[in-house]
C-alpha cells in the first residue's frame, strides 16, 4: 500500500514537473503570433486564409517540441506510464481543447465573413471582451486541469489584450485594432518565459533519480 502512495506521488510529482519545462510556454507564443500577424495579412489573403497559412508553422512548432521533449527532458526528467484515471483526465482535457478550439475557429469565421468590411468598428468593444473571456475561460480551463498557476496569469493577459488594442485603436489610431502590438508582446512575454525555463533546464544536472519514476501509477 504505501509503495503504491509513494508511485502515485511519483506519478503526480513528473507529471508537474512534465510542464516545467517551458515548452508548452513556447508553443503558447506560437499560437498567439497567428493573432498578432495574421491581421497585418488580412489584406492581401482574406481574414480566412490569413490564419490558414499558420497551420503549416504551427505543426513546425509542434513536431519540433515535441521532438525537444524526447531527445532532451525525458532523459533528464524520467518517464512514467500513466495509470487509468490520468489517462482519462488527459484524454478529456485533450477532447475539450479541441472542442474549444474549434468554437475560437467557427467564432472567428462568423465574425469575418458577416460583419461588414466597410464598418469601422466591425472588432469593436463588444468582440474585444467577449475575445478576451474566452481567452480567459481556455487559460482558467487549462490550468485547472494541468494545475500550473502561470496559466492563469497567461488568461489574465490575454483576457486585457483584445481590450487594450481597442483602446490604442481608437485613441492613438493603432492599425488592426492593435492586435499586432498587443498579442504580440503577450506572445513574447510567454515566449521569453518558455525560453528562460528551458534553459535553466539545460543547466540542471542530470538528477541521479531521474529514472526512479519509472512505471505505472
């Protein structure tokens, strides 16, 4: 009985330390460049094909993440098969990212092929907000269930960010409702944090126990 509490603290222990990395940091600013760039775009492409031409880099991103965390944080982190009951939490989570990304992807759709181009204020205060709480709502979501705290202060930026660039566009003139200004420092604000814990990852010696979580929990 207490082997097993011990592997099930193991298993929790890695599956935190899983996300100290700062990969997920780095993939997160991959995502919200798509947000800051993709409206400097809009005008040649179309507000579709504007986001559509990220998915090739984003798939760069990913597949390079996760090739950084086979070749370098599983030999210096272990590796632990989850049991039953984690599985199914990752599982459901998995189920509940994509469904609400699908939700950001139709919303973005109906507000670009049905509001008018010649309104002004077609991304005005109404979509600001309810941008940034759904931006909220996504990061609350997920660091709930991966139980990291900065992703909560992740939320809490992107939920001001949409909010922000309204007010730069209307009182200084920001070009694209200053959401290449503002979703791209947020961007390099996560990105810079990804980048800093996964250095100081590089310079932590190999723990001697690394291996010790080995197994199933």
């Amino acid at each position: 009985m207490a082997d097993q509490l011990d592997l099930k603290q193991a298993e929790r222990k890695l599956f935190r330390t899983s996300f100290q990395d700062g990969l997920l940091d780095i993939m997160i600013s991959a995502f919200l460049l798509m947000f800051a760039i993709a409206p400097l775009l809009s005008e040649t492409l179309g507000d579709f094909w504007s986001s559509v031409v990220f998915l090739p880099f984003l798939g760069i991103v990913y597949f390079s993440v996760n090739l950084l965390r086979k070749l370098v944080v599983r030999p210096r982190l272990g590796l632990v098969k989850y049991g039953p009951e984690r599985i199914t939490r990752l599982s459901r989570f998995t189920f509940m990212m994509m469904v609400i990304n699908v939700i950001f992807f139709v919303v973005g759709l109906l507000v670009a092929f049905f509001t008018p181009r010649g309104d002004p204020q077609r991304m005005g205060w109404p979509v600001a907000i309810g941008f940034g709480l759904g931006f909220l709502f996504f990061a609350t979501l997920a660091g709930s269930f991966l139980n990291l705290a900065r992703l909560f202060v992740y939320g809490l930026l992107l939920a001001v960010a949409p909010v922000i660039g309204e007010w730069l566009y209307r009182q200084y003139g920001f070009t694209h409702h200053g959401y290449p200004v503002v979703f791209g420092t947020v961007a390099a604000v996560i990105f810079l944090v990804g980048v800093t814990m996964f250095i100081r990852l590089l310079r932590e010696p190999y723990p001697p126990d690394a291996n010790a979580f080995t197994g199933e929990a």
